[in-house]
C-alpha cells in the first residue's frame, strides 16, 4: 500500500504545483515533463522487477519525494517576487520530504542495528510529520485570519 501513497502523493502534489505555475508556461512544462518521466522510471522499472511492487521501493521514494522538492523549490523561487500564497505549506513539505527520504535511505542501512537505533529514525520520521501538519495549520491559520479581515471590513 505505500507505493500507493508516495505515487499519489507525487501526482497530487505534481499536479498541485504545475496550477501553481500557471503564470509561467515553461516551468509548467518542466513540471509536466518531469511528472511523466518519474512515472514512466517507476513503471519500466517495476516492469522489469515486478518483486519489487511487494517490497520497499526505495527508488520510487526517492523518485517520487524529490520532484515533489524539487516542484516546490521552482514554485519557493516564484514566490520571491509574488505574493506568498501556499508559502508555509510549501516549506514544510520541502523539510518533510527531504528529512523524511534521508530517513528512509537510513532505515536500510540500520537493518542489522538494533531495534532501540532503529525506532530513533521511525521517531524523527514522526517528528517531521508533524511539523509538517504544523505548517499546514499555520497556513490554514494565516489565510483563515487573512479572509476573516477582510470580510469583517467589507
């Protein structure tokens, strides 16, 4: 079921960053290019290593996870310049998956470590979830005040 999740994640949240990018036609591009290049690696690959569908992919965390950064580092670039919309939402997902690939890519080297070692790294995954989750609520909070000013003031 996880490579459900992280090949979800990476069209949703691909999808979500190329609306972003409407302003500008040749990141919007680059984000689609990218979209199908993860998703065609990921199909060739499990095409050629079907096994790998009922293990834990790492390439496909990889893949999938630094695109995903990678989108939101081009949509980060943008905001310079513009307003900040979907600015705290964008840098928890940059600290969150790059913690959280790192993380993953350590959890197979520390097969062979012991059990306490190994639920240090499940512990700092969880920790960046929610930090994560915290960034969406100050975001969620930052628009929810923004809207509410406004409103009160019309």
């Amino acid at each position: 079921m996880i490579h459900f999740y992280f090949i979800g994640q990476f069209i949703l949240l691909g999808l979500f960053y190329k609306n972003l990018l409407e302003n500008n036609p040749f990141q919007k591009k680059i984000v689609t290019i990218s979209i199908y290049s993860g998703l065609l690696v990921l199909a060739v690959q499990y095409l050629f290593e079907p096994e790998l569908f009922f293990k834990f992919n790492l390439l496909e965390i990889v893949v999938t996870s630094l695109l995903v950064v990678f989108f939101a580092l081009i949509y980060l670039y943008n905001m310079l310049l513009n307003t900040k919309k979907y600015y705290y939402i964008t840098v928890g997902l940059i600290i969150y998956l790059l913690a959280s690939t790192v993380l993953f890519l350590v959890g197979n080297l520390t097969i062979d470590l012991s059990n306490d070692f190994k639920l240090i790294t499940w512990n700092l995954n969880a920790f960046f979830v929610l930090v994560n989750q915290l960034f969406i609520l100050y975001e969620w909070k930052v628009s929810f005040k923004t809207n509410k000013t406004i409103n009160e003031t019309i």
